[in-house]
C-alpha cells in the first residue's frame, strides 16, 4: 500500500505522514509548493506519477473568516480542488480518505449530527466543505469521508496553543461558552485514518474525541492541565462577534465508527493531557 497525503504542512496531514513513517507504510506528503490544488492538470501529473493506493485529502482552505469575505477562493479550493482529487484518485484506482467537518449541518438543537443528517451550513466555509463532499459521494465508490470538529495538533496554530499564550499573558481571557462540540487531538485522528484505509469499510464517518463541551470549558481545561492561574470568563457568541456564523451545536455521534470496529477515540481529557505532554517534551528540547 502506498499513500499520498495533501496538505502535508497542516496539522493534520502533518500528523498522518508521521504515523504512516512509524507503521513503515510508504508514503509521501504534498502541500502548495508540489501544485495548486485549483490547477486540475497539475493535481492529477502529482497523483498519476506518484501512482499512490490511496489519496488522504487533508489540503483545505480552512480561514473561516476570510471565507466570508473571499468565498470563490475558499470554493475554489475546497469544492473544486477537491473535484480534482477526485477525478485524480479514478485515474489512478485509488481509494479516497476526504476530510471535511460539523459546519456541513445547520448548529442548531443540541442533538449530535449523525452521518446521514440532512446539510445545512451556515457560512461559506461549511458550504465549500458540504461542495466538496458531494463530489466524493457522486463520483466515487471507495471512500472514507471523516467528518471532525475542533482540531488541534503538534504542528501548527491552534486553541489550545493560543489559550496557553493567553494565560501567560493575562489574569482573565474570555471565551464563548454557548457554542458546544468535541475537541479533537490530530495524533488521535491520524490514528482511525491509518486503521481505516487498509480496509473497504466505506463511507462517511463521525470522528472526533469522545465527549462534549464548550469553549470555555475547554480553554478552563487547558489552564488547569498547564497550571496557569488565568481565569476564563464565560461569554455567549454575541459578545464575540465573528465574520463567519459559528455552529452553535457541533456535537457528533460517532456510533458508526464504533459499529466499524475501529477503535474509538479517546476521550477530550484524555487527548489534551496528552497533548500538553507534548508541548511540555516540545518546549525542553527547544531550550535544552
């Protein structure tokens, strides 16, 4: 089996190349500097030869907020670039791992999305997202579309990296507390992508760290797992006003996944003491 991953320079196809490098499955990881993914015919000269197994399509336009002011480059990206996997991937027989997200589906109630939910995305961002999907779904047979929420790695910007320097800085930071959903660990991630694409389970899964909450909850778990004596103040969304609408509900079943018999994923506490771990290892090598 040999894999090709996009967006090798994300935190998350970052993280997969890693994973596939331990596991001694060969593989190579793209980002810009191999092809614009708009540029149909230099995607599929990449794919064709490198001739991969499978496509792991972490590459996306993923400022959300930009989005709203630049929708045809978010689009083109997100929608058309991923059509051009997509028709790269068949030239090649190659299964198609697509990552996409809670913004496909409205936010609204407190239920968590399951996988056959009806779209209903709420910016521009979402819509790409919910653009690209459906070029997987109508073209394509042997796929797995993991859809995530709230991610955050090793490699890159993130929440947690941002609350970290926040709690450094300041006695207080305020934080949304009304907008509810999973945070997801990209080593955790990583993992259910590499044990799903030697398989033909197909199609579209739920994938995210297992148990809900909001922001601020979060960002008050960050803080104590660092032992920052920052204090988080709850806010609702309006008080933080954002160009792009944010879900207000992004909880997600991740039954299907289990019902797969792939492993499920550890639970938010879990992964974040994990994480901070990591950064911890991270920051003693670089002042070491």
């Amino acid at each position: 089996m040999k894999v090709l991953v996009t967006g090798v320079n994300g935190q998350l196809g970052w993280e997969v190349v890693q994973l596939l490098n331990r596991r001694n499955i060969p593989c190579r990881g793209v980002d810009v500097e191999d092809f614009n993914l708009t540029d149909a015919k230099a995607v599929k000269a990449c794919v064709q030869e490198y001739n991969p197994d499978v496509i792991v399509h972490c590459a996306a336009y993923t400022a959300v907020d930009k989005a709203e002011s630049e929708p045809e480059v978010c689009t083109a990206v997100n929608g058309d670039g991923t059509l051009n996997i997509v028709r790269s991937a068949l030239s090649v027989g190659a299964k198609l791992v697509f990552i996409s997200t809670d913004y496909v589906f409205s936010g609204k109630g407190e239920t968590p999305w399951k996988e056959d939910d009806p779209y209903d995305p709420q910016n521009v961002y979402g819509l790409s997202k919910v653009q690209g999907e459906l070029a997987v779904r109508s073209l394509m047979k042997r796929y797995f579309l993991i859809r995530t929420s709230w991610v955050y790695g090793i490699h890159g910007r993130n929440f947690v990296r941002t609350m970290l320097r926040l709690g450094a800085e300041r006695k207080e930071i305020r934080v949304v507390d009304d907008q509810v959903g999973s945070p997801t660990y990209t080593a955790d991630l990583a993992r259910v992508i590499c044990d799903l694409i030697p398989t033909e389970k197909y199609g579209i899964y739920h994938v995210c760290n297992e148990g809900y909450m909001s922001w601020a909850h979060f960002a008050q778990l960050i803080l104590a797992g660092s032992g920052l004596s920052a204090r988080v103040i709850p806010v609702p969304s309006s008080e933080y006003p954002t160009p792009a609408r944010r879900p207000l509900n992004s909880r997600m079943s991740t039954e299907k996944l289990r019902q797969a018999g792939i492993a499920p994923m550890p639970t938010v506490e879990n992964a974040l003491g994990r994480y901070l771990q990591e950064i911890a290892l991270e920051n003693l090598e670089q002042h070491s």
